[in-house]
C-alpha cells in the first residue's frame, strides 16, 4: 500500500509540473507572436492597468494619451497616468498605470481636510492637502467604511505630528522634530552617541516637549568654523554744491562674508576661551560710494542775536561762560580735546550735523540752542553753571 501510494504522488508531481511547463510554453509562444506581430505590422501592445483590471490595446498612436483616447479610456486633469499621457511611444510594448483621483481626508491633530487626489505616498498626498509633512512625522492610511460621517471619502490618511525643539550640536542652533518621548530616546533616534568628553544640557530622562532647547557640547579644545561679515568699505565723496549735513549713496556696497576657524575651549556648554586660527574670504565686499555736503554757510548776525534766538538770557553768567568757552565764536576748535562750537561739544556731533572732518557744522544758533539745553539740564541755570565754572575751571 506505501508502495502503491509513493508511485501514485510521483506520478501526480510529475503531471503538475508537465502541466506548469505546457502552459507557461505556451504563453511565451503568445507573446512572442502577438510582439512579433506588433513589430511586423508597425504597431504596438499597450498593457493598462486602470481599477485593478489589466486591458491589452494594439494602437499606432504615438502618444500614451492618444492610446487611451483611441480605447476610450478616460482620464480626468487630477488622476496621475505612469507614463505621463505626453510620453512618445517608442518601443513596442508599454505598461501604463492610471492611478484614479479619489476623495482623502487629511487628518492632522484636531483639523481635518478633505481633498480629490490620485497621489499615492503619505508625501504628496499631505501636498495634495497644501499640508506641511516633516522626515519625522509619521502617517497611517486606512479606508473609510463610514463615508457619510468622512464626507465621502473612501481612504484616510492620520498624521501623528513630531515634536519640534531647538537643538544646540556642538555650537550650531536648528530646528529639528522627534517621536522619542525623552532626551535620551531623541539622540538615540538620531543616532548621536556621546563621547567620554560630550555633555548635554539636560539629562537624558528629561521628557521632550515642543519648543524646548537641547544643548549638546563637547568639553575641552575644539575647532568651529562660522560664517561672518565683512565690513564694505566706504568712500565718500565731497559736493561743493551741497549744504554740510547733505548725504545719500551714490554707488550701493555689500559686505563680503568669510568662514572663520576657532579654536575654543569648552567647560560644562560654556566657551571659556577663543582663538582665532584661520579667516578664508569666500566672498568680497563691495565698496560704497556716498556723496556728502562740503558747502558751508555764511555766518550772519552777532553773539547777542544767536542767544536771542536760542532762547539764551542775556545775562553776566551767560556772558561768562560762552566767553570763556569759546568767545562766541562758531568755528572755535579745541587742539587738544577736539571739542568744537560755541559750548565746546564733546564730540562735537552732540549738536547736530557735523563736517566731514567730524567737526560740528556752523549753526551758531543750533550750537547756542544745545548749549543752552546742556546748562540747563545738567546745572538748572546760568548762574549756577557760572559758579561751577568759576571754582572748577570746566563746566
């Protein structure tokens, strides 16, 4: 009987593998001919896979969109046809994909979107949905059996968002998203593991929440290197026929940038020292030519006038001062100081507009109107400046 039935198994194998054998001959010698026919007749098999269904076309249309509109296959603006409907038809045979637009809800947190698309991945059907789709998030695609509570939608894509925080590595600031619940868990995640001399700033049981800062540093000497600013150089130029104070940009410049190398040293996040060891120009400023006003005025009027104008009493204290401070005289300049004007401003920009050579502009009455402010708000009156003045020799 074991005999008998061991002859019987073998002769069943053998028959189904006959059997795989003939039909498989048999649709290579199909293909084959229906490709050779293709080939002699100067047409082509297309093979469409549309709603799970497989169709077979033999056309002469030099475009997928001309074969699918000469078998009456229609597409709408928003379904996706792999190749794309323009794609010359070349060879003999084609597969093409429709893939057809269907309603998605787009479920993000407590908002829901509904949109009609035929994108496939988790990624272009969050931009079908204008919705931000970060590496980290993760998403869940499921069909909808309740399609009157879904709007209609016959497929559901959940996103559970990751957390954003700021991560300071090794010197460098950036946003970043995680799933991990903790410090410890986000490096890991990341792929980050510490070395003997590497610190972070919070421990690695600290719970990740949204918009935290994680520090991570390395301590002892280390190199950085940064992108800075180069300053533009300035060049002005002077105009005879504009007032002093007159300035604006004749030619626009920009800083240049360089990458700078430090060598710092680090102990528990905090930089305790830098050096600076290496500056590369990568890109070079551009100079900037401004125009400025060389033209001064004609001074008019006498001492008495410009205090009557500024609001200066024309008292013995008044009197006092600005003889002694400069004579009444605009243009008076201290060698040693550099102060300048009628009040002797320190630096002489304090009243207003100024030279190119950083002197003050002669504005006798502007330089009296700032000396008068000065006494008054520093000593409350003439007479108490004088008396300043008289016991200390300055004011």
């Amino acid at each position: 009987m074991k005999i008998t039935y061991l002859k019987q198994s073998l002769v069943s194998g053998w028959w189904l593998l006959a059997t795989i054998l003939v039909f498989a001959l048999l649709w290579s010698v199909r293909s084959a001919t229906a490709e050779s026919t293709v080939r002699a007749t100067g047409e082509r098999l297309i093979t469409v896979y549309d709603r799970g269904q497989e169709q077979n076309i033999v056309t002469r249309a030099t475009t997928v969109r001309d074969a699918l509109k000469e078998a009456e296959i229609d597409v709408n603006d928003i379904d996706i046809v792999e190749p794309k409907l323009d794609a010359k038809l070349t060879a003999s045979h084609y597969s093409v994909n429709v893939y057809r637009a269907r309603p998605v809800v787009v479920s993000d947190g407590i908002s829901s979107t509904r949109v009609m698309t035929a994108a496939q991945s988790p990624t272009a059907i969050a931009k079908a949905a204008k919705t931000a789709l970060y590496d980290e998030d993760q998403t869940k695609l499921n069909r909808v059996d309740d399609v009157l509570s879904d709007g209609g939608a016959g497929l559901k894509m959940s996103i559970d968002r990751a957390t954003a925080f700021t991560f300071v590595q090794y010197g460098k600031s950036f946003t970043t998203r995680t799933q991990a619940t903790t410090v410890g868990a986000m490096l890991k995640e990341k792929g980050i593991e510490l070395g003997p001399d590497d610190g972070t700033s919070l421990s690695f049981e600290t719970p990740i929440t949204a918009n935290m800062t994680v520090a991570l540093w390395r301590n002892g000497v280390q190199t950085i290197t940064q992108e800075e600013a180069v300053a533009m150089p300035v060049r002005q130029v002077k105009d005879t026929e504009k007032e002093i104070g007159y300035k604006a940009v004749q030619t626009t410049g920009k800083p240049g940038k360089k990458q700078v190398t430090y060598e710092i040293n680090t102990q528990n996040g905090k930089e305790v020292a830098r050096k600076e060891i290496q500056s590369v120009v990568t890109e070079q400023p551009t100079e900037q030519v401004e125009v400025i006003g060389a033209k001064t005025k004609a001074i008019t009027g006498s001492c008495g006038e410009w205090m009557a104008a500024a609001g200066v009493p024309n008292s013995t204290s008044a009197n006092y001062l600005i003889a002694k401070e400069s004579g009444c005289n605009p243009n008076s300049v201290n060698k040693s100081s550099g102060a300048c004007g009628i009040g002797q401003s320190l630096p002489c920009s304090k009243m207003g507009p100024v030279n190119a050579d950083g002197t003050s502009a002669v504005d006798p009455v502007g330089q009296m109107r700032w000396m008068h402010n000065y006494v008054m708000g520093r000593y409350g009156s003439w007479d108490a400046a004088a008396a300043f003045h008289r016991s200390h020799g300055w004011y």
